[in-house]
C-alpha cells in the first residue's frame, strides 16, 4: 500500500513569513542584561534585573505562540 | 530517624514508580530498534514536552546551579537559564528539520543524520565518537549528584560510594529493560516531579529566610559576582555554549526523532519557556540564599542538599525527589543513545556487522551496562564540581555546531568541507581541553568558542573550493523532506 508521508512538503523555511517577528528573540535577549550591574533596586530581597530577565523569558510563550500560529508551515 | 523514614518512604515509593513502568514498559513495548530506541516515533505533545524537559534538567540544574550561584552569584541564571529559555526558537529551526529528515530517511541515531546528509561515514564516525567520549562523564555527574542527594536523605555516616551503586543500579535497571518506552515514560512522570519540586523548595527555602537580610548578599546579586567570575565575555561564552551544545546533545537531539507530528513541536516551543523559568529561577537564588544558612561550605555541591536538610521532612522528600528525579532522567536517556551509536553506528554501520533484531537489542542492553560502569568508575573519585564537568563536557557536544546549521541550511556545504570544518573544530577544542596548545590562544574564551569559530571558516572555505553532491541535495531540498514546494513523488513511502 502506498500512502502520502505527512512530513512531506510541509515546510516552506525558504519563503519565512513575518520575518521581523525573529527580531524580538535578540531583544529580549539583550532586556536580560540590563541592571546586571548593581543589586539594586530589589523587590521581595530579589535584585530589579533577575526579575526583568524572568520576565522577558515569560515573553518568550506568547512570542513562540505567534510564531506557532503565523510563521509555522501552513500544513505543519 | 522519624524524618528520615518518612524521606525514605517518599523516595522508595517514587523508585517503585520507576520500577513498575520499567516493567510495564518491558511487557508491552515492540523489540525493535525504533520500538526500543524512538519510543515507536509516536510521541504526542505532553510526552515529548516532559521527555525533553526531563532529559534536559540534570543534577547540573538541580545540584550545578545553585552550587555555582552560591560560590559566584546570581550570573549563572544568565548564563544557563535564560539561554535554555531562548533554545524554544531551535525547535523550530532545527528540531522540527531534523524531524522531518529522519522521519523521511528513517534515522534512528544523531550520527545517521550527519553521515546522511554529507555522505560521509567518517562525519558519522566523529559525532559518534566525539558524543560517547563526552557523554560518559555527562552520566557521571548524575550519578555523583544522586549519592550526595541520598546523603542528604541518610544523614552522615554512609560513605559515599555505595549510594552510588544504588542510583546507577536503579538508572541501569530500568533502561535495561524498559527501553526508550520506559525512559520516556519515566520522564514524564519526572518532569512534572522536577518542576513541581523545584518549585516546593523555593518557596520552602524563601519562606525560612531571616526577615533582614539587606546588603549581605549584594555581591552574589549583581555581575560580576563577588570573584568577577562574570564578566561580560564570560556571560557571552557561556550562553554561546548553552546555546550550541544543547541540540547537540546525543540524548536530546534523539528526541527530535520521536515525535509523531508537527504539532507536539509546535507545544514544546510554547511551553517550554515556561517550564524552564519555573526551575532555573529558583534554583539559582536557592544557591545565593544558602549562603546565609552556610557562609563557609567548603564543598558548594552540598548548598541543596544542605539547604533541604533545613526544611520540615515532608517537603524536603518531596525536593530530594525530585532532584533525584532530574538527575535520573537525563541519565537514563543518555545511557539509551550511548546505546544506539555504538550498536547502530560502530557494529552495524561502520564495522559492517549485520545483527538480527535479537542481536542488536542483546548488544544494546550490554553497552547500556558498559557505559554505565564507566559512569560509574568516573563517579567513585570526581574529578571535579559538577558545574566544572558539566561545562568541560558541553563543550565536547558543541564543537560540531556549524555543520550541524550548514547540514540544515546550506545547500552549498560539501562534504569536504563539513569534514574539514568538524575536523579542525574538534581537533582544537580537544587540543585546548585537553592542554595540548596554549590557553592563551582562545583570548579568554572558553575554547569550544574559537574553535567552532575557526572551524566554521574552513567548513565555508573549502565548501566553496569544492562541489557539493548534487544528488544529495536533491534528495534534501528538491525531492524529499525539506522540499520546498507541494507534495514530491519521492515522499511518497510504501508502509
């Protein structure tokens, strides 16, 4: 029996839709090292910037869900 | 001794967990190499996600983390877990790939991949050697953070080496028979222990702090930490580090083979930032804080261990759990690829011996115990802090990053060329590792960097001077899993 292999032509990497969207991982990547230098000002005895990292890698869900949903192979 | 029967109580009951899907596991999956090694190619989203997470997270999270975080502050955080979150991207441009490829060509093993792609059995070979020679010491560290995590259970007085035996045993036991079935499994069940705990321990250990700690800790709270460990070409090389070895882990790229569609790919990316914010941040301030209870420890793998033993019995059983959990699971998984690359890939592919199916799982249970007894042997006298094995061991894994992009992505790259480049990458990451050139050439890097950086301008180099096989391309970009347009005839596959 002959049947269609599901990975097949799903992707389209050369044509990548909504290019800028890839930018905002370098952006976020560069928000985690301001403030590193200084341990104030802190919140809960935690320093401003390790709360500011842990948020921008919280960005990272809804980043990774648009790119899911607009950017991902329309057949994948 | 009443906390310490309820610890042993909760541990026992997760190691019999272990031991019943192990044996499920053993009862009901095939005996194939892909039944055996690829959990059948049929994981969905919530199997993958925990597999993934599990294997990742090691006791270089659970125990590394917080001992380096305790000795050289909060960067670590940085250097670790913020690229871990950032890796979410490769799942997309290299996971969902190298998915569709082996699914395509049937790999089993990262080697098949490499030696596919460039048609080169020698490339195949690297990877393989260069994976199990820097995956032993990997398992080793598991195995180190197991015993010291029981000691903590046991209290003092249990030397060290027969806690070891325990955890390599159970790890041993479970993969011998279970399989990539059992392993993944497991891994489920772990993964959402780890996280679970990681998290019970942080609030646990936050809520045991004296009321007024202010400026005592301001050195380990800011860059570059109280040694100027992390300056900024530190941070840099190790989130570069993180960055390039984690897909190539051998047990982390054989996950990219096993999942049964687009869509668990697709889950993964999402949820996986989530997941490793959920374990990273706590583990790194748990390090910081435990200076407070212990200024002076003389050994920093200890600090989570140490600050468990400070919390009430229930919730530090649930924590020791789960760190046994994490160590478990990668180890276990990297146990099973070790397995697959030297069955498939040394016998069978580069010494030319065909093996029945019988034979091939006979002969990958018996290096699963090989390896774990190297492990072992690695684990009786460590050789270093987990965090220094863990890095010296990374590298190994990242130094054939730019053929992996150039195998992905560029059309151009020839066989020539991924092997010069992996050769002259390897040869002076090995070199710098192992004190045969000058430190003082990496220019304060860590070596892989200069490395991947040399060996990727003669991969460009010579691929340019040389030809590329035509056919293999087509098989890729024209006719086969990375086609670009509609449905080719090639993909059509008789089942």
């Amino acid at each position: 029996m002959l049947e269609q292999d599901p990975a097949a032509g799903l992707l389209r990497f050369g044509r990548l839709r909504q290019a800028w969207v890839w930018g905002i991982y370098p952006l976020l990547w560069l928000l985690t090292w301001v403030g590193v230098r200084s341990a104030q000002p802190q919140l809960l005895g935690i320093p401003a910037w390790y709360w500011g990292a842990g948020l921008a890698m919280l960005l990272l869900v809804p980043l990774n869900l648009y790119i899911v949903r607009v950017c991902w192979p329309r057949d994948g | 001794m009443g906390d310490t029967v309820l610890s042993l109580g909760v541990v026992g009951v997760y190691l019999l967990l272990l031991a019943a899907i192990g044996w499920w596991s053993y009862r009901h999956s095939g005996q194939d190499p892909v039944s055996y090694f690829l959990a059948g190619r049929g994981l969905g989203s919530l199997a993958l996600t925990l597999t993934t997470l599990a294997t990742l997270l090691s006791a270089f999270t659970f125990l590394g983390v917080p001992a380096d975080a305790y000795t050289h502050g909060l960067g670590i955080f940085l250097g670790v877990g913020v690229t871990t979150a950032l890796i979410s991207g490769l799942f997309f441009w290299v996971g969902y790939r190298v998915w569709l490829a082996a699914r395509h060509f049937g790999f089993i093993t990262p080697s098949e991949f490499f030696g596919h792609r460039f048609n080169s059995p020698l490339l195949a070979l690297l990877y393989c050697l260069s994976a199990l020679t820097f995956t032993a010491p990997y398992i080793s560290i598991q195995i180190i953070g197991g015993a010291r995590t029981l000691a903590a259970v046991l209290g003092e007085g249990i030397p060290y080496w027969p806690l070891a035996v325990v955890v390599a045993l159970v790890i041993l036991g479970y993969v011998l028979f279970g399989g990539s079935q059992a392993v993944v499994w497991t891994d489920v069940v772990q993964g959402i222990i780890l996280v679970l705990g990681m998290g019970v321990a942080f609030v646990a250990v936050a809520l045991s702090l004296p009321p007024e700690t202010a400026g005592q800790l301001d050195p380990w709270l800011s860059l570059p930490g109280p040694q100027g460990r992390w300056s900024w070409q530190t941070l840099l090389g190790n989130q570069l580090l993180f960055f390039m070895a984690t897909p190539l882990f051998p047990q982390f790229f054989q996950r990219f083979y096993m999942a049964k569609s687009a869509r668990p790919f697709q889950t993964l990316m999402v949820v996986w930032p989530l997941l490793i914010l959920l374990v990273f941040f706590p583990a790194a301030l748990i390090g910081v804080w435990g200076r407070l209870a212990f200024p002076n420890l003389q050994q920093p793998d200890q600090i989570m261990p140490l600050m468990l033993q400070s919390l009430p019995s229930g919730v530090a059983a649930v924590v020791i759990t789960a760190a046994l959990a994490a160590l478990m699971s990668t180890a276990d998984s990297q146990l099973l690829t070790a397995s697959s690359l030297v069955t498939r890939d040394l016998v069978v592919t580069f010494l030319k011996r065909p093996l029945s199916l019988h034979q091939e799982e006979l002969l990958g249970r018996g290096v699963v115990l090989g390896i774990g007894l190297v492990s072992f042997a690695i684990a009786v006298r460590p050789p270093g802090l987990i965090a220094q094995i863990a890095t010296w061991s990374f590298q190994g894994n990242a130094m054939l990053f730019p053929v992996l992009i150039a195998g992905l992505y560029w059309k151009r790259a020839t066989r020539a060329g991924a092997v010069a480049g992996a050769l002259v990458s390897s040869g002076l990451t090995l070199g710098w590792l192992s004190g045969l050139l000058p430190k003082g050439w990496t220019g304060g890097w860590l070596p892989v960097i200069p490395a991947v950086v040399a060996g990727t301008a003669v991969l460009v180099v010579v691929s340019l001077l040389t030809q590329p096989d035509r056919e293999r391309v087509a098989a890729y970009y024209e006719n086969g899993p990375w086609a670009e347009e509609g449905i080719p005839e090639s993909s059509v596959v008789s089942t």
